[in-house]
C-alpha cells in the first residue's frame, strides 16, 4: 500500500511529517508558523520594550522554528506600526566569521579549534552583531532588499520625505557613514563604491576635507607657473622649489599618514571581518579632523567603543523610526570549529553572558541554545552568575513539550495538508484499542517535535509498506505502534549515548 492512499484515505493530500528542519519546511511556514510553544510569551515579550530571553531546549525541540516565528512576528508588528518598529538580527551563521577570525590567528591555534574560541572575545561578537545590522541597514537605505523573505526590517519613508535618510541629521549621517566604513561587510559590489553611493544617497558632502589636498596642488601649480614665467630650468636646481612643494604637501601627507594608521588599526582589531587598510583609508580621509574627533572607532581590544557603536546605531535607527533591535541567535552547535562539542559552545558563546551587554536599553538577545550547556551554566561559581545575572534575563531552563502539545502540534500538521476541508487528526490513523490516554504518553516519550514526526512518518511507512493496496488496512494496529515506538526508542536511546561518549 502505498504512503499517499493511506494519507489520501484521511483527507491528506502530502505527508505532513516528511520534513525535520524548520528551515526547509513549507509546511510549517506556510501553515503552522502560529502554533506556539508554552514558553512562547516569556521568550518573544513585547517588541515595544525589547527584552533579552535565554532558551536551553535539545536538538528538534523548535529552537529555530521558534526563531522564524519570532521573525514573522517581529515583520507583522513593523507593518502595522509605522513608528516603534524593531530591526532584527539573526545572527546565526557563524561559520564565515569564525573562519575569518581563524586567519588572524597563528597557523598553530588555527589547527586547535579550542584554542581559536579561547581568543574570542564579547567585542568580536558585538563586531559580528554590528557588522550584520550595519549591512542590512545600508542595503535597506540603498533599495538593495528585493525579497519579500528580507521584508522584516523594510525601512518606508514619512510622508513628507522621499527617502527615509532625509530624517538623519549631519551628525548621525557621519555616524552612519563611520559605521559603514568600519562594519559594511557586503559582497555585491567593493565597499569604497558602495560607500560613494551611500553618502550620496545621505547627502553627506565634506569640502573641507579635500582642503589639505587643494593646498598641496594650489602650491604645485604655483611653483610650476613661477617657474614657467621664470623662463629657464636653473630654478630646479634650487632646493627651494622643492622645500616649498614638499611644504605645500605637508598638510595631506599628515592626514594620510594618521588615516592609514587608524585604518590599519581597525582593520587589525576587526576581526570577525576583511577590511581592506588602503580602502578604510581613502574612506577616513573623506571626513575632516573635527568629524573624527572623539569618535569611538574599533580601535582597541575593548568593548568600550562598541558599546558607543552600538548606541551611534539605535540612534540611526531611532530617527529611522526603529525603537528597538532584536538579536536572535541560534545554530550555535552548527558551525565546524565547535562541531557540536558542549565545551566549544561553552567557549563560544560564555563572553554574551554579561548583564551590561544583555541588558542595553532597547536592545533584546534572544538566545536559543543547545540544553546541554544548561548543566555548564550550573556548575559555573559565583563571579560567573554576578556578571550573568540570569535572575535579570528571562531564562527558560528546558524546552519541554507536554504529550497533548505534541499531539496538537502534529493535528495542526495533518489539517494544513489536508483537502477538500477535511480536518483529520492523528486520533484517526491510528486503531482505537490503542487509547487516548496511552496515544499522548507515547508522543509524550518522544520529547521533542522533531522526534515525534520522525516517529510518525516512519510509523505510516512501515504500516503502509506492511499491507497490499488490494488489501489495504486504514489504520495502525497497537501491535504495530507499539513495536516501532520501542525500535525508535531504541535507536535514539544508542544515538544519545554515541553523543554523550563523543
């Protein structure tokens, strides 16, 4: 018998369990993006006040689905307030910024991935932070989003402007464009092109800074008249003439000088991204002394000037009409230096775990991380949890689904699949000798969604491949459910013990 008469029997026109990651599956982000876990209203909270939640749940309890919704909803809340709106921040791919940072180091820590993480610091997370909303927000203000997938953070202008960039003042465009220069990281086009564009875009113009170069060639083009009116090549013999040129230069040979020692500077201490020292430069030398005087550029080892970015950034975005930035992070075990070690985790992502930084006004972190690093949090001492204050951060310790809210979870799946208006449940495919009672603490062993939908399909194969179409069989016997349920229970039982000796 094959899978899709069994399902087609319930009203199902496709298989509702086929998918295990929230990513790739259609079925839960076109229908079951609004059936929420219990922990859903500690964890999103109010978009109007940004908070920051801790959220330990094991592989498949829903941490990414849980980070979608939180993105669905956030794009929902900014469509329908014009002011007060709130600029997300998945950071969640790791791996590009890991393998940059990776370079910076010797070719001896490059080869221990222990000891590329024991480098990473609070300011290199803070630098990836401000690189991803840097770039979006420089792609949004450029018209570079397209998709209606990057629609959460689309910036629309007030009635009475044309573009929202009208609405910064000179002091925030110069934050704006020191940002960009610093943290822009876009592969579409070399960043002194896209820069250009930005200022223009910004109406950000600075004729005093080409000043020192208009000296150095207004003295050039002096010395070259003199000469000329001179009438004879005896004056370039005289050492004057090139003391006077090298003089007229002196000003734009300063500035370059001090220009390329901050570029290189930055681009040594950024290290979660390529900057190019030349480049950073020619980018600097577009601003005069006084717009640079006190900025807080990433010129140290310190989280000091990145908090001062950081508060530049909300400021933008304020006026932006953008009261709030939402970080979510997750896939923490993913990238290929931590490979899912607990302890690499634990190197990784232990720096985030500091109150001033969780606790940045309009600013919320949502961290969605594995359950396993739950027991390294316990065993942390005291220093740890004063710095954490995890008494302050919305913690939810376990993602645990309850036996009827997997139960309804896979009845929502069926009915999104359905056709012709039916509404089947679970309840229906399988036989009634096996008892409600017993059908929810069966799902309920399972733990996690991801499990539970594993079992499913694999429980609809196996029954379907265990009867003819001629002789079909409409539901699953309790023998039946009860063998595969402890064959399943078996495998993930020998699959969680291989990870734990890992």
């Amino acid at each position: 018998m094959k899978t899709e008469q069994f399902l087609s029997h319930h009203g199902v026109a496709s298989n509702p369990f086929a998918e295990e990651d929230a990513q790739t599956d259609l079925v839960f982000q076109t229908h079951c993006a609004d059936v929420y876990h219990p922990a859903w209203d500690k964890v999103y909270g109010d978009p109007a006040n940004p908070a920051t939640s801790l959220v330990f749940g094991e592989k498949g309890a829903g941490k990414t689905a849980m980070r979608l919704q939180i993105v669905t909803k956030l794009a929902e809340h900014n469509r329908d307030h014009k002011a007060g709106r709130v600029w997300v921040v998945e950071y969640d791919d790791f791996n590009p910024m890991l393998d940059r940072f990776a370079d910076r180091l010797s070719a001896r820590k490059q080869r221990d991935p222990s000891r590329v993480l024991a480098d990473w610091k609070l300011w290199d997370h803070m630098d990836a932070i401000l690189s991803l909303a840097v770039t979006d927000l420089v792609d949004h203000l450029l018209d570079a989003k397209k998709s209606p997938k990057e629609d959460a953070n689309r910036l629309k202008p007030s009635a009475t402007e044309s573009t929202p960039a009208k609405a910064l003042d000179h002091a925030q465009k110069r934050d704006l464009l020191l940002l960009a220069a610093c943290y822009d990281n876009s592969t579409a086009e070399p960043l002194t092109s896209r820069w250009g564009r930005l200022r223009r875009r910004l109406g950000f113009y600075s004729p005093k800074s080409y000043m020192q170069l208009a000296i150095g060639v207004a003295v050039t083009l002096l010395v070259a008249w003199v000469g000329y009116q001179w009438g004879s090549r005896a004056w370039l013999e005289r050492p004057w003439v090139y003391l006077v040129v090298l003089a007229g230069w002196a000003p734009w040979l300063l500035k370059y000088t001090t220009r390329v020692g901050r570029a290189w500077r930055i681009s040594r201490e950024l290290r979660v991204i390529n900057r190019d020292v030349r480049a950073l430069g020619s980018l600097l030398r577009a601003f005069t002394k006084q717009d640079l005087l006190n900025q807080p550029l990433p010129e140290k080892s310190r989280t000091d000037d990145r908090y001062e970015q950081l508060d530049k950034l909300r400021g933008v975005l304020a006026t932006l009409g953008v009261t709030g930035v939402v970080v979510l992070v997750d896939r923490v075990d993913e990238p290929h230096q931590v490979n899912g070690r607990v302890e690499l985790m634990r190197d990784f992502i232990w720096s985030m775990l500091d109150n001033k930084f969780l606790k940045q006004s309009g600013l919320g972190i949502k961290l969605l991380l594995p359950a396993e690093l739950m027991d390294h949090l316990n065993r942390e001492g005291r220093d740890f949890h004063q710095r954490a204050r995890l008494d302050k951060q919305n913690v939810v310790p376990s993602l645990d689904w309850t036996g009827q809210a997997l139960l309804d979870l896979a009845d929502a799946r069926l009915a999104a699949c359905a056709e012709g208006g039916k509404r089947p449940r679970l309840r229906d495919l399988v036989d009634p000798a096996v008892s409600d009672q017993r059908l929810v603490d069966a799902i309920r062993s399972l733990r996690t969604p991801r499990h539970a939908f594993k079992f499913l399909y694999r429980l609809i194969s196996t029954h379907c491949n265990a009867h003819s179409e001629s002789e079909p069989v409409w539901r699953v016997a309790p023998d039946a459910f009860e063998a595969m349920l402890a064959v399943y229970a078996r495998e993930q039982a020998a699959v969680d013990r291989g990870l734990s000796a890992s």
